[in-house]
C-alpha cells in the first residue's frame, strides 16, 4: 500500500481568506497611487504658474533674502494656496515653502489678473528661524506688474 498523500498547495488550503485580503491590498495600493499622482499633477500645475516663477524670480534676484538664506533658493515641498484662471482674470493668494543654503523660509504671494498681465499686491518672505518677514515688493510697485508671454 501507497502510505503517501499528496498535500494541497498553500493557495489551496488558504484560498478563503488570500483571495479577499490580496484584492483589498490591491485597491489600497492603487488609491495611493492615485491619490499621489492627483498631488503631484496639482502641484506640477501650481509651479508652472506665472505668479510661482515670478516670485522665485524675485527672490532670487533680491540681494537681503539671498544673504539670509543663501544660494541657490528654491522650492522646499508642496506649496498651498489658490490660483484661478478664467479668460484673462485670474487671481492668486499662494503660499510657497523655500530653501537655500542656510535656511528655510515661506514665501507669499497675492495677486491678480487682468488682460494676461499679473500685479501683485503682497509679496513677503517669513524667515523660519527668526520669523522676520522680508518684504520683496518694497515701495516699487511698477516693478510687480510683469506680463504674460
């Protein structure tokens, strides 16, 4: 006699409950992902916008901000805020996390849009080790209106 039994597989004897836990492990993971590449696509968007790169063009050329913060200064993480555009009006009040060499800082930004020319109202920079708020503006408010291309 053939005292030898062949055991089912693993899939076999655990089917019941792999089946149910592997497919809620797979919508989980595929709602992250989407959830992620939503987040990331918005804020490809928002770096992409006039008022963003006016900005960093700003504080990169302004000369207090760039000896507190050293070079180079950029984004620093996922900026928050609004921008809306509809027709040539648009408007922004955003709020954009940066870095450079010695420090960190938030740089904010409100403005509007009228016939594809942006003029901004606030431009500032919070440092966060000091808090001190730098006003990139300044009194030269001719300088703030930088048109669409």
């Amino acid at each position: 006699m053939n005292d030898h039994v062949q055991q089912k597989s693993w899939f076999a004897r655990n089917w019941g409950w792999a089946v149910p836990l592997g497919g809620c492990l797979t919508i989980i993971i595929l709602f992250f992902v989407f959830l992620g590449s939503v987040i990331f696509g918005v804020n490809e968007l928002f770096t992409q916008s006039v008022p963003h790169q006016d900005a960093l063009a700003k504080i990169n050329n302004d000369d207090y901000v760039v000896t507190i913060l050293g070079e180079p200064i950029e984004t620093d993480g996922i900026m928050s805020g609004n921008i809306s555009y509809q027709n040539s009006i648009g408007s922004a009040d955003i709020s954009i996390p940066i870095k450079g060499s010695k420090g960190t800082a938030q740089l904010y930004v409100v403005g509007t849009k009228q016939n594809d020319t942006w003029s901004y109202t606030e431009m500032y920079v919070i440092v966060d080790d000091t808090d001190e708020q730098i006003d990139i503006l300044g009194y030269e408010q001719n300088d703030s209106i930088i048109k669409d291309e």
